[in-house]
C-alpha cells in the first residue's frame, strides 16, 4: 500500500498498531522501510514549499486518487481517476496551441514525465490512454466493461480493475514527480527536450 499523505499514513498505524524491528516500521500489513521513511520527508519538505495554482492541481489530484482508491464501483474508481489525471497532466497549455484530442494529449503527457525511455514512455502512453478511455466510458455510456485491452506489444485483454489499478499506480508516481519538481513542468519543453 502506497501512503498517499503524511495524516493518512500516521492514522492507519494508530488504528493498526506499529512495531519497530531495527530497520523496518512494520504495521498490520504494510511494511516501511528506513529508506522509504527518508524519501517521504524529502517529498514532505517538497510538497510544503508548492503553492498557487501548481499546489491546487496538485492537491486535488492527491484528492481524487485517493477517492478512486476507495470506490468500490469500477465505473467509480475509473471516473474518479480520471479526473485526477487531468488535474495533473492537462494543466497549461498544450504544445501546439490547439485543443487536440484529450485522451492523446493526457497520456502523451505522462509519457513524458515519467518515462525514462522509449519502451517505458511507450508502457505508460498504453496505460494512460486506455485508463482515461475507461472514464470516457463512464461519462458517455454509464459503465465500463469488466475486460478492457492495452494497445502495448500485443497484451490482450485484461480485467479493467488492473488497468485502472496500473493507471493509479503511474497517477500516484506523477503526483510524487510534480511535488518533488515543485510545479507544473511547461510541457513544451518537456516534450522537446528542454
């Protein structure tokens, strides 16, 4: 399990009980090593110093993941997250000043951010694209199927709550790079290479 703010982590280890073995901070079934606990006061002392708009996207990014991890409805979870991806990754302006299509744009944003490489960039574009599809359905049509696909080397199709559940995981990791980047990146130069 992924702590997704400092209140949550502590609430969950007051309600579950915590025991200290040396080097790991161990509670009901989540395990915190020493070195998670250094990474999380980096990305603690991060996140304090953001503000303005780039700490409101941010925070209701943070706000929407968390409802999407607490739905029990697919077609809950899947809306949910999307509009936390959009907090995140459809803020500023686009690229080319057009509208373009919203699925392509998000995706091909968190692609980038993210992605250390192609095959990785390619990875989360397939996810992203596909997750933000899910809440499209939602939208327009009411639900979402139980079996959706990736379009990534071929994978068939997979149940919708582990794509949902791969797309919270990638939403979860953009929100850590944000916090730590300090702000929204200019997209423009992210994609370009700046």
């Amino acid at each position: 399990q992924h702590f997704l703010s400092f209140s949550e982590a502590k609430d969950d280890f007051d309600s579950k009980g915590v025991s200290w073995n040396g080097s790991e901070i161990e509670g009901a079934h989540n395990t915190i090593n020493l070195d998670d606990l250094a990474g999380f006061k980096d990305l603690y002392e991060a996140a304090v110093r953001i503000d303005g708009k780039p700490k409101a996207r941010i925070t209701n990014s943070l706000s929407r993941l968390r409802k999407s991890m607490s739905k029990r409805l697919l077609a809950e979870k899947a809306l949910e997250l999307g509009i936390a991806l959009e907090c995140i990754l459809l803020a500023g302006g686009d690229e080319d000043g057009s509208s373009g299509e919203i699925t392509y744009r998000l995706a091909r944003r968190g692609a980038w951010l993210l992605g250390e490489n192609f095959e990785e960039r390619k990875r989360i574009f397939s996810v992203l694209k596909a997750a933000y599809r899910q809440r499209s359905k939602v939208v327009h049509e009411g639900e979402v199927p139980t079996m959706t696909k990736r379009e990534f080397k071929g994978e068939g199709p997979m149940p919708t709550s582990y794509l949902i559940q791969d797309a919270a995981t990638i939403c979860s990791d953009a929100i850590r790079k944000l916090i730590l980047l300090g702000s929204i990146p200019d997209w423009t130069d992210l994609i370009l290479g700046e």
